[in-house]
C-alpha cells in the first residue's frame, strides 16, 4: 500500500490513492470504516491515552488583541515590484466609512501588520427601501496579489476551499457582523457582489481580533545590530507569534496543522523569544499519542474537531523528534518530560535504523517519504544518512539526560558505523565535498546535514558547504525550511560571516520584496514559485521560515533563553 507524502495528504486524495489499491472486502471494510464516527473508532491503548491527556491538558488561553485598520488602500499592478504589486495608500479608514457602495464597488483595508484571527464590521443600508440581502465577498490578503489577482482559473494541487476568500449574504440590515472563519491576513478587501437598487451599503467600524499564545514579550534585538538583521529578527518573531495558536502550526492561512519539522524551527525560536514552554510540551505529547501502529511517529497531526492523527509519515521527521524533546528539556528544564518521551525518542531510531544495511549505509525503503526539501531534482540519500547520525549524537545526550546511560554504547557503535560508511559512499577527497546518488550531485542539503553530522572535520565540511553554496551547479534549496540548516551548519563551521550573508541575503530578500511575516516558500527568481501549482495556494507566514530569530540571538547576540 502506499504512503501518502505530505503534498497528498494535503489535497486531501488520500480516499483515491489508497482504496484504489484495495480488494472488494477490503474496500468495503475500509468504507465502512471511513463512515464509522469518530466516538465509535477503538479506543487508544493506556500509554497513548496518557500522552493525549497530558497534551489536552496544556490547551492555552490565547491572547487577543483588537486591530483597527490603518488605511484605505488601492492595489497598483507594478511589473518591477517582485510582488507584482503595489499597496499605496488612497485614503483614510474615516474615507472607506464615507463611502456608500453598491453592486460592484470595493474597499481595501491595510491593518499594518500580519495578524491570525477573525475580522467584523458593522453594515447598514442607506436607502428608500432595504429589500434585499447585500451580498458580500470578502478576500484576505497576506501579501498584495491576495487582494489584486483573480483566483480563478485555479491551477493548484491543494484544495481551492483554503483560498483566502468569503462570500457572505447579509440580511435585516443593520447589523455588525463577524466572518467566522479564521484568516490570517494583513488587507481585507470587501467588494459588494449584489444588492437592490433601492438602497446603498455604508460600512463602518472595522475592527480584527488578532489572536496568539505569545506571551512573553522578547528582548529587543540589540540596538548596535546592523538594521536589516534587527529587521529579520522583527519579521522572524511576527511569523512565530502568528504560528502560535493552540498548538504550533505551520501556517495559520494553510493548513493550520501541528507538522513535527515545523515544530522543531518553531521551537527553538520560541525558547529565545516567547519562552512558551508549555505549548512546546503541548506539541510533543500531541505528536507521541498518534503514532503509526509500528510506533513511527506521523510527520503531522489534526488538532480539530479533536486530535487525530494524519495518514502521512516522514522519515526525516521522526528522526528529528529526539533533538526536539532533548531541545525542549535543555531550554525548560522539564526533564521528566524527556524520561516520560525517552522511549518515543528511541524508537523512532530503532525503527529507522532497520534501513540501515551492515555497512552502515541508508537504504532507502521506498514505501515512507523522505522531505528534506521541496526540490524534485534533489538526491536525498546523503542527506537522510546525515540526518540520522545527527539524531544519534543528540540521543547520546538525551540519555545522558534521562539516565539512559546503558543505551549509550550502542549508539556511539552506530554512530561509528555510519560515519564510516558516508565518508566511504558520499566524501569525494579531491574536490572535498559530499555527493550523492549515482550522478555524483553535490547539493547544499548534502553538506549542510553530513556537515552537521560531524562526518569529516569541521574544516572540511566548511570546506565543503562553502564551496557547493558558491557553485552555480550545486543543488540549492527550494524552501526556508533547508535554508534554515544550512545556514546553522555554516555557524556550527565556524563559518558565521557567511551565514550572516546567507540570511541578510535570503530571509533579508524577502523583507527587502515587502515581507512582514516569512513565506512558505521564496525563490529571489521566481515570485510565482509553488510546489502546488499556484501560487495563490501558498503559505505566506509559515512557521518552518521563522528560524534566523533563533540564528542570530543564540549565535550572536548571546540572547539564548535556557540552553539550547
């Protein structure tokens, strides 16, 4: 059978590509089964019981915070703009209340700033007669092309209902009235579709409820930082803030889900900033009560209506899940979290480790999906290797932590042994870089994780990412998610200008294009860059982009909250 990568089981196809491979009875057990409420399914065994409680019991308060609009706002189409669009300012909020609008006009809003949450306003009719609905459509923008391009025709894998856009028919007018799905958006523009021409449409009072389990107010950056570095600090934090609801999601505009990966960025940053420990270990024991039966922990899990797990699993990960709880209890000093979660964090390498032939060598399975990055032409083979040396060393420390002590050895032996087996397959010593795969590619994820890994000296795989990063036929990354390590195994080099130059060039682009919050996805080439195929369809305050926060204020600005 086969597994559904993380882009599937997003489109939500998950129906098509498994039961197409199933026989009569086995189709008709597993309808069966689809069709079963969710009160109805087997209940979970005691130990994840346990796990779910503890996660259920940590649900935060959000904090809410009521936003005004701070302008009216007209989108200008500007081909020299990378967004392709301008933003000016075309009149007061006082302006876009005076307005009496009928079918066809619209008003755009500027809040300022990115916010999650929910937005109102008051309606009323001006009018002989109020003898219709007015019929509204309200479009939520986080970056300009949100609000100015068509949606339709829609050319994107993932389902077209997570487009930022509502319809609402408002009746008995008037009235204040709430949108009630949840936006994240920065502009709201409210068109009017259709009403009678008896009466016109005055709106007024446009109010948000921006809402976060931040808290803690950070530090400011350091005044004598260079200003763009305080600047990508300042839109890292805004992404965090934005991502941080009941649990930590990816993204609050798409797909509003708890992803293992995005969570280990996520939590490093908070532990330099926000400092909420809480949802961090709200996070962890979500992710350990819903693993596959084998016990691999599921790449994402479902919060709502109420937690389940996802039919997705990434190899990457899992593996990632032990620097996560040894991280966590460093920074919050919760060690019993970590004993509680040990067994989790073991397993996960036991399972993975059955990939691994005698030499020492990762075999790829090919029935679970390996992430590392969004790029389709990139071989993953050295990267997974190093991801998984790396996960050894951490969970040396995480038994040292724990009082593990008897596992120790035997994972010093397997760290051995795969070492010994990446310099053998992926080090070539004359050009002293990593390549992978059987065309010999020398990518900058293969560096940046057999660098992290420790595999050769920490010269040489300086050496080496340095010198794949400054190829132009070297494999760059596609996504924030690979720049983020790639951009720390350059520090942990010894390489710190060049990682400077890496986020003041790359994460310091997308503030320079017009980003307050960090995008999904960033190609300086190509604004219309998607994995979906659409780049309406993206995310454009992702949580796996928020990472040079933590970069810069634990490597140099000595601003680290904890030990991490």
């Amino acid at each position: 059978m086969k597994r559904l990568n993380r882009r599937e089981a997003l489109q939500g196809v998950a129906g098509s590509l498994v039961l197409g491979s199933l026989t009569p009875n086995a189709l008709a057990a597993a309808l069966q089964t689809a069709a079963t409420p969710a009160a109805a399914k087997p209940p979970m065994d005691a130990r994840h019981a346990a796990f779910l409680a503890k996660a259920q019991a940590l649900i935060p308060q959000l904090n809410e915070a009521i936003l005004k609009p701070v302008a009216m706002v007209e989108p200008v189409a500007d081909e020299k703009e990378y967004q392709r669009w301008r933003m000016p300012v075309s009149g007061t909020v006082a302006d876009a209340e005076a307005r009496l609008m009928q079918h066809g006009d619209a008003v755009t809003l500027d809040f300022g700033r990115h916010m999650t949450g929910y937005f109102s306003f008051d309606i009323e009719g001006v009018g002989l007669n109020i003898d219709s609905p007015a019929r509204l459509e309200l479009r939520f923008g986080e970056v300009p092309g949100d609000i100015a391009e068509p949606f339709y025709p829609y050319h994107g894998s993932l389902s077209e209902s997570w487009l930022p856009i509502d319809s609402v028919d408002i009746e008995n007018l008037p009235q204040t009235h709430k949108i009630e799905r949840r936006h994240a958006f920065r502009w709201v523009q409210i068109k009017v579709v259709s009403n009678s021409n008896a009466y016109k449409v005055r709106l007024k009072n446009f109010r948000a409820k921006a809402i976060t389990a931040a808290k803690k107010t950070p530090p400011p950056a350091p005044a004598s930082a260079p200003e763009m570095l305080r600047r990508i600090d300042e839109v890292s934090l805004a992404t965090l803030r934005d991502c941080m609801l009941t649990v930590f999601e990816d993204g609050p505009r798409r797909d509003q889900r708890l992803w293992l990966g995005d969570l280990r960025v996520q939590a490093l940053v908070n532990y330099v900033s926000f400092q909420n420990y809480e949802l961090v270990k709200r996070s962890i024991y979500l992710l350990a009560a819903f693993p596959e039966d084998s016990g691999l922990l599921r790449a994402c899990v479902f919060e709502k209506p109420e937690p389940h797990r996802s039919n997705n699993t990434i190899l990457d990960y899992a593996a990632l899940f032990v620097p996560t709880l040894l991280e966590y209890a460093h920074a919050s000093g919760d060690v019993a979290t970590a004993k509680d979660l040990y067994p989790v964090a073991k397993l996960q390498l036991e399972l993975l480790s059955k990939n691994v032939n005698a030499e020492g060598l990762f075999v790829d399975p090919k029935n679970i999906w390996i992430f590392i990055d969004w790029r389709k032409d990139l071989d993953k083979t050295g990267c997974v290797q190093g991801v998984m040396i790396y996960s050894y060393r951490k969970a040396i420390e995480l038994a040292k932590l724990t009082g593990h002590h008897e596992d120790i050895a035997g994972y010093e032996e397997r760290i051995r042994l795969m070492t010994d087996a990446a310099v053998k397959n992926f080090w070539d010593k004359e050009q002293r870089v990593f390549v992978s795969g059987p065309k010999r590619q020398v990518s900058w994820a293969t560096q940046a994780w057999l660098g992290l890994a420790e595999v050769v000296s920490k010269e040489d795989g300086a050496h080496a990412l340095l010198t794949a990063t400054q190829s132009p036929d070297a494999i760059p990354p596609a996504a924030p998610y690979l720049y983020h390590y790639v951009t720390e195994a350059m520090i942990l080099g010894g390489e710190k200008d060049a990682a400077l130059k890496m986020m003041d060039s790359y994460w310091g682009g997308m503030v320079r294009v017009g980003a307050d919050t960090f995008w999904e996805v960033y190609d300086p080439k190509n604004s219309k860059a998607s994995p979906y195929g659409d780049v309406h369809i993206n995310s454009f305050c992702h949580a796996w982009s928020c990472g040079p926060a933590y970069l810069l204020r634990k490597y140099y600005w000595n601003m680290s909250g904890g030990k991490v």
